[in-house]
C-alpha cells in the first residue's frame, strides 16, 4: 500500500468506529495510529478493538500504531439540592469539604488536597471554563471566591485551577490500572494525561518498565511553563489544546503551539497536535475553511501527527474526517512553500556519527536523484533521526522488530515495513532495493540511500550510508559490502 503522504493520522475509535470493516476502512484512508481513549468505555471494550486492529493490520500487510490514553485524575464539584444554580457576576461562592449538598452559595470541592492548595488571587475555573472565579480568602479546608464570568453551575462540573501547581499525582488508581492493562495488551504508545512536571512522567515510566513509549499530553499551564524538562523526560508530546484552551489565554495557543512543535522537531521527538481539529464533522461530512487551515497550519509547522477524537469516534462521519486530514496533508505538502518552511526551520543536530550519517543521507538524496532513504533499525533509532531531518525523499524504515515497526507508525514520514533479519550490509543493500520496488517508490533503473549501523543489532550505531543501485545484479558486482 503505497503512501506518499508524510505527516501521520491519528484515529480515536469509539462507537463509530469499532467494528472490523470500519476500522480497516479508516485505514484504508488513511489512519496510521489508533486511539483507545481510557476515560470511554470499559477494559474489554479497549481489548475487542485492538484485536480488531490487529486482525486489519494482518490482512493489510502494514505495521498500525495503537496509542492507550489514559484518564488523569478528574476534579469535580459535589451535588446541589437543586438542579443547578445561576451565579452572576459580584456573586461570592465558597468551595468547601461539607458532605452536604451544595446551594446558589457553596458546594462541596471533594478534594482536601486542592483546597489546601488555593490561596488568595487562584483563579478557579468551572465547566471547562465557561464559570470564572477568583479566590478573595483560603480557610484551609475552604476558598471563599468572587464571580467574576457567570453562568450556570450544577452537578459535578468540572474545576480546572490555572495558576496553581496541584499536589496531586498524574496517575489515579484507575489510570494505573489502565496503563497495566493496556502495556500487556500490547499498546504502542501510552498517552499521559494530566502531567504538571517531569517527575509524573518518571513514575510511569517505572511502571511501564519499557513496554511501550510514552506521549505526555501538554494540557496545563505548569507543563508548558517547565516544557524543557517534560520533553527531556518524555518519547513524545502531544498537544491537547482542549484543556490547554481552558487554563490559558486562547490568544497564546498558537504561539505555544508553535513552539512546542519546534522545541520536539529539535530533538527528533514526535509532536501530534489534537483537540477540535475537525470537530464540525461530527454531525457534518464537510468541514469549516478554519478547521481546514488548522490541520493545514499544523502540518505546514512541521507536527509528526494530527489527531481526530470525537469525528471519528463519535461523529456520523469517521471515514470523511479520515479522508479530508489525508487530503489536506498532501495539498500542504506538494506545496513548495511547504518545502521552504520545513528546510529553513531545521536546526543542526547535536554531533555523533549517527546524526552526520543520517544528515548526509537528506544531503545526498537533495543533490542527486535518490528515489528513497532506506533505514535499517532494531530499536527504531536510525529511523527516527532519518524523519527527524524531514527529507524531501521518503524514508522507508526496515525492521525485523514488529514492536519496533508499530511505535515508528507516529513519526513523521516513515514508511515501516517488516524486513527479515540481516547480518550482511550487502543483504541490507538487496532487501532495501525489493522493499523500494515492492513499495512503489523505485524502479530497476533508479538508486536509493540505504543507513545502518554495522554491526547489526546493536542499538545505536548508525555508522554506514551507501547510494547503491535497486537493479540487484548491480548490487552485486559492486563493492563487497559486509
């Protein structure tokens, strides 16, 4: 199946889109990574679909990602004695640890912790941010708040606090059992919701005790705040602009956007933009010129992936949100200007043998008429850094690790592929020109530039990069290779 498209799609299913046909459908055009989102359904919902995944991606031949997202710990008001409660702007409001339920003054916040934490001047925010108070005095175990955005407050509304570091982990007791679920069911990628500072993505990676890669979702104030250190921490980011739009000014998204893109491409980490991307498909089957320019503006900035929640979870349109990301994509990126963006924001790799090949592979494949960049991996390494120079030839990535090839679905321009083992960079050489011709990006009169680290199998080691010819009889009355 070729696919001449670079950026990756990012599919959540749901009740739209788990059943067999459906899923392969999605795939068919054009997702190349599943999202099971932890916070809907239960645990053997989440198994039957990655069954279903694993099944189309036997039948299709093609490595399919699987990313678990996992809940975060959900803060939430208690009860009212009515219905709901109108406040209005000037109206004071306390959050407090009674266990009765709440009125048009108080409710209860269930979260001792939190109210400990609040002080004079936190802004509280309700109903993902629709209610806005400011808090005018902290008792301990209560906040007394000001109205100052009013609305409608009722049950268990959601509280997002902005401007406050919690003291509360990024891991619940339901998204610890989650996560172990989902590492022995064979997740990819696991999605951490909730993270405010390094040390919350450190505990799951002791948990997860490299069973699978972890995405941290960018979502509060206190992770874009100390972004260096939870990118350092983390295998790739993902920016969750929803509760992101809440806890901070709207106007400052695409500048943090932007940057937090930038800041991974920097590093050779994927970067996946979500939330609303498309959100008007859910109940429509064409979306508004914004949504499009915002898919468009993502992929022109550089992100390895764009994301589809509800549209294709829940919406009535799954495959025609799937359709219109892949459509958007290649119109970005058959745009010269594209190209122009992608080459003069590039940055210069930190200095080892491995980054110098795999940047002389880009610089070879510019200069001369290189079909395709062909990347032998064990742990996924060489071919990260190949997507990580963003080159104007496809990478095809060639692994005997089925793991391997599923996690490298969610960077930028790979095309995986399962290989057999090799231990001769010769038979490298032959196995990258069939996989080049078989894949429909060579023929026998063209070249492709083929990286791997010698000797094989160990980690790291990208050290040997040759121009061979996709003709195998020339192949063999070349140099002797290893």
């Amino acid at each position: 199946m070729k696919q001449s498209r670079n950026v990756k799609i990012v599919a959540t299913l749901g009740p739209s889109s788990s059943d067999r046909a459906m899923i392969k459908t999605l795939c068919e055009a054009g997702a190349d990574v599943f999202r099971l989102n932890m916070s809907h359904g239960t645990q053997a919902d989440q198994r039957e679909r990655y069954e279903l995944i694993r099944e189309v991606e036997h039948e299709l031949s093609r490595p399919i990602g699987v990313l678990a997202d996992l809940q975060g710990p959900k803060i939430r008001c208690g009860v009212f004695a009515a219905d709901s409660h109108a406040l209005s702007v000037g109206d004071a409001f306390r959050f407090d640890s009674e266990d009765t339920p709440g009125d048009a003054g108080r409710v209860r916040l269930p979260h001792p912790e939190i109210l400990g934490a609040l002080t004079e001047g936190s802004t509280i925010l309700v109903n993902d941010g629709k209610i806005r108070m400011k808090v005018t005095k902290a008792h301990g175990d209560a906040v007394d708040a000001v109205v100052e955005v009013g609305g409608e407050i009722s049950d268990r509304k959601g509280i997002n606090l902005p401007d406050v570091v919690l003291p509360v982990a990024a891991l619940s007791d339901k998204d610890r059992s989650d996560l172990e679920f989902a590492c022995e069911l064979g997740a990819d990628w696991i999605a951490l919701s909730f993270v405010q500072r390094a040390a919350d993505i450190e505990e799951a990676q002791e948990l997860i005790k490299g069973r699978a890669l972890v995405m941290t979702k960018v979502e509060k104030p206190a992770a874009v705040k100390d972004f260096a250190s939870i990118l350092d921490a983390s295998d790739g980011i993902m920016v969750a602009r929803g509760d992101l739009g809440v806890e901070m000014e709207l106007a400052d998204l695409p500048a943090i956007q932007k940057r937090l893109i930038r800041d991974c491409r920097n590093v050779g980490k994927p970067v996946v933009v979500a939330t609303q991307m498309l959100e008007s498909m859910i109940s429509s089957p064409v979306p508004t010129r914004a949504e499009i320019s915002d898919v468009a503006g993502a992929i022109y900035d550089g992100a390895d992936a764009v994301m589809l929640s509800a549209e294709s979870a829940a919406g009535d349109f799954p495959v025609e949100a799937v359709t219109t990301m892949a459509n958007v994509a290649l119109k970005v990126e058959t745009d010269p200007h594209y190209r122009e963006m992608i080459d003069t924001s590039r940055t210069a790799p930190a200095a080892s043998v491995a980054t110098a090949i795999t940047a002389a592979a880009r610089e070879v494949a510019e200069a001369v008429d290189v079909k395709a960049i062909c990347c032998f991996t064990h742990s996924g390494t060489t071919a990260k850094l190949a997507a990580r120079e963003r080159p104007n030839a496809p990478i095809i990535a060639l692994t005997p690790m089925v793991r391997t090839a599923r996690m490298l679905t969610m960077y930028w321009g790979l095309h995986c592929r399962i290989s057999d083992e090799v231990t001769r960079f010769k038979l490298a050489v032959v196995s990258a020109a069939r996989a080049a011709k078989d894949m429909g990006m060579a023929d026998e009169d063209d070249r492709i530039a083929v990286t791997a680290g010698v000797p094989f199998g160990r980690p790291g080691t990208t050290n040997i990069l040759r121009i061979a010819p996709v003709n195998e009889q020339a192949i063999y009355e070349g140099e002797s290779g290893y």
